[in-house]
C-alpha cells in the first residue's frame, strides 16, 4: 500500500502523520486490497472558524476509487471523521465484491 499524505497551508508534523497512518490501519485491517491511498490535510483561512480545519482522502483499490472529505474545527476530529466515513465505502465496497462473486458461483453450481 502505498501512503502519502500532504498539508496545504500546514506542516504535517511527525505526531500528525503517524496519527493518520495509525488511523488508516483499520482500513486496511478490513480490506487488504488497497493500493494507494492518498491523504490531504488542509487549514482554510477564508471560512468560518468552526470547519476551518479539512482532510481528504483518496483510496484506489482494485476495481475503485473511493473518495471522501471531512471539515471540523480540530484536524484530528476531522481525521477522525474521514476515516470513519471511508472505512464504510470499503466495507461497502468489499460487501458488493463478495456478494458478485457468491452470485456467480450459485450460477455454476445450479
């Protein structure tokens, strides 16, 4: 799997990328055909102090991109928030693969 996060308008200090990373294991722990993922972590000066703080993730895993985006007024709430939100579209992700692939075995096997 490849990594890589990035900050805009921030440094992604050592605390902040091993936090993320340790948070993004239990993506992997759940679907272990990630093959990149992609982390962007953003400070935005012009909006209203309660979302300033943003993170992004892109996952490309076999057979999809998922994306997903979380605002909040501490970085690490929003890291939080954007890890709980694409480990569901993995889960659902890995749920569709599976029940494709036990539809077309039930195929065979009738």
């Amino acid at each position: 799997m490849n990594l890589t996060i990035s900050g805009h308008h921030l440094e992604v200090t050592p605390a902040l990328r091993n936090y993320v990373t340790t948070k993004l294991d239990r993506i992997t722990r759940h679907f272990d055909q990630v093959v990149d993922v992609k982390v962007l972590l953003t400070v935005e000066k012009q909006k209203e102090k309660e979302k300033r703080q943003r993170a992004e993730c892109n996952i490309h895993v076999k057979g999809s991109d998922l994306f997903a985006e979380s605002s909040h007024f501490d970085l690490y709430a929003a890291v939080d928030e954007l890890v709980d939100k694409m480990d569901r579209q993995v889960v659902r992700h890995k749920d569709r693969i599976q029940d494709h692939y036990d539809a077309s075995k039930r195929e065979m096997l009738a």
